[in-house]
C-alpha cells in the first residue's frame, strides 16, 4: 500500500491548548506522524511516497470550502502580527457567534470586520489556534489526502494518507476539533470529479474516529451522492452533532448514518456496530470507499474514553476489507504516543490482508 506524506505537515505546532480549564501541551502533535512512518517503513508492505507539490489545493478545497473562509485562514497570523501580535505566538479566538446572541438580528449570517471577530466566527472552540506555519500545514495536509485520491483514482489501489492536521470537524467555513481543511471531503469532491460520471459516482465516507466528524457530516448532509457512517462517542465531543436521528436533509435524506456508542465501549460491540455500518454502505454500493482513520478509540487514548485493544484494530481492517472496495485511508485522530503507530498499522495490515 502507497502512503503519502508531506513534511511541510509538521510545521503546525501550537505549544499549547486549553482544555478542561488547563493549559496542557498540544496533544495533536507533529510527533504522531512521526511514530505512524516509523510503524510503516521498512519492510516493504507500505510504500512512502512524497505528496505531490505541484497540485493546485486551494483550487480543490474551494470545492468544499467558502472563499471567505479560505481567505481568514491564509491571512488571519499576518494580519493579528500586524495589529501587535506575537511572531512567535499562537491566534486564539476569544469570543463566539452564539446563537443566543445573534439569532434575531439581521447581521447574524454576516462575518464580522475586526480579526478578533473573525477569529470566533470561523472557528467554533479552543483547539485551533494559528501560528505562522498553520497555514503551510494545513494546504500540505490537502495535498496529501489529494495526492493519495489521484493514485486510488488512477491505478485503483488503496492507499493512506499520512496527514495533519486532520480535517473531519472542519465545515464549510468553520474550523474546530484541530481541523482546518476537511481533508476527507475535499477528496471525495476530487475522486467524483475525475470519474467518467461525476454526479453518477457515488462515495462512501465511514468515519472510525472516536469523535463526530460534524464537519464532514455538515458538508454532505444535502447530498444524494455521498453517503456519511460515523461510529463515535455518544454525549463527548464536539458535543450538538452525532444522534441517530440526524439522517440528512432534502435530496440527501436518509444518506447520514451515525451510530453512536456508550463510554467503555470495547471490542466485541464496537465491530458489531461497525458491522451494521458497513451494512449500509454495501447498500449504497460506492465507487469509492473513504474512511476518517483515528485510533483515539482506544484504551489508553488521553482524550478518548472507549476500550478497543489493538488487536480489535485488525478485526476493524478484515471489516473494512469485506467491502470491497477501491479504499482512501486518511489520518484523523489518535493522540497515544506511544500506540498510534502500531494500532494504525494494525488495521492497515488487517484490510491489507484479511488475517486477525
């Protein structure tokens, strides 16, 4: 299997975060990219392959992203340096558009002037700060999950992108939950883009990290032509999305599928209802399959709180691999040190495979 890296993903790097009321070291980490490549390289089961510098990302993420969001992010750092800010610091927002605020005015919908503003209006919670390279990181972590789409698109072979930061509670024009760009739509936009039957080629998104990806769910939620499976943490974080009876709206009605599961989940029910999910996918019968690859389910995740050990991560792979399907892994979360490596690797040889 191809995996596809950019070392420009590693310029992110917020020394830290606020979370729980503390300020604790940032837990998405250059360092997990780190421990995943060293897991992978060398015995010639996975090939590293270097992303391709020459694609036109803004020009692909303005698929899935709006133009005024793609601007705030490029020049939000310069413009906050320029007001006074710290060169070598980190933008955090400070207040946000609360809808108990906004909701009856009529300049609700419109973005705010001042960067201050905008820093709460395009990003919903605390784990996103910019720094001066952010901005490199996040068009390189584009760059790899398109570079993998264009060798699945072109030879049919799964691949992996190893990418950050990751992208799945990204929306339209919002960041959040340490993602910027939704690296996973953005490709899917791509892979539907280069088929013969654009508006005929139908993707599937099943999405195995801990946490919801509202922003991938937010960006189809209208749309016939993907369908979203999300297993998740049900009453954690992001905290407003992820019920069962969230199930799409107009002509994507009945196309989001979340299965929410309880605190202390293990093994045996996790894969039950991955089952299930990957029922509905063999419904929808896609092109192509995408999965928003994290491992923060397991045990000793510091932000997680299921229990998969890491051999439910190989069970997860034959799972995945029963499908059938030209498969894109790409990198969500997982913030173990210590495991990442290993349990990714683990469910990449599982669906590589088919052995537990």
């Amino acid at each position: 299997m191809k995996v596809f890296v950019d070392e420009e993903c590693s310029l992110h790097r917020p020394p830290y975060e606020i979370l729980s009321g503390k300020i604790v070291a940032y837990h998405e980490t250059p360092d997990r990219l780190l421990q995943i490549r060293l897991a992978l390289e060398g015995d010639g089961v996975f090939q590293i392959e270097d992303a391709d510098r020459s694609i036109d990302v803004q020009r692909h993420a303005l698929q899935v992203h709006s133009v005024d969001y793609i601007e705030y992010l490029e020049s939000a750092f310069g413009l906050w340096v320029e007001e006074g800010g710290d060169p070598e610091g980190s933008l955090f927002p400070e207040t946000f558009p609360n809808a108990k605020i906004t909701q009856r005015f009529a300049t609700a919908n419109l973005a705010p002037r001042s960067l201050a503003g905008k820093t709460g209006y395009y990003c919903f919670d605390l784990s996103c700060p910019i720094t001066a390279d952010t901005y490199t990181s996040v068009l390189a972590s584009a760059r790899v999950s398109l570079s993998a789409a264009r060798e699945l698109s072109r030879s049919g072979e799964s691949a992996f992108a190893l990418s950050r930061p990751p992208g799945h509670h990204a929306g339209t024009s919002v960041a959040g939950g340490y993602c910027f760009f939704n690296n996973v739509a953005i490709a899917a936009k791509y892979l539907q883009q280069e088929s013969e039957c654009s508006t005929c080629c139908g993707i599937a998104i099943l999405d195995i990290d801990y946490h919801h990806g509202n922003g991938t769910q937010e960006i189809f939620y209208s749309d016939s032509s993907v369908t979203y499976v999300s297993l998740h943490a049900e009453l954690d974080y992001p905290y407003f999305t992820g019920s069962r009876e969230e199930r799409g709206d107009g002509p994507g009605e009945g196309f989001n599928h979340n299965f929410p599961l309880p605190f202390g989940t293990e093994d045996g029910a996790y894969c039950g209802e991955l089952r299930k999910g990957v029922k509905v996918i063999k419904e929808f019968d896609p092109a192509y399959l995408i999965v928003s690859l994290g491992v923060d389910t397991f045990e000793s995740d510091p932000i997680g709180a299921f229990k998969l050990t890491t051999a439910c991560y190989a069970e997860i792979g034959c799972i995945i691999r029963g499908l059938s399907k030209p498969t894109l892994f790409v990198l969500e979360g997982g913030y173990d040190l210590d495991t990442i490596g290993k349990n990714v690797r683990t469910l990449l040889e599982g669906f590589i495979t088919g052995a537990v």
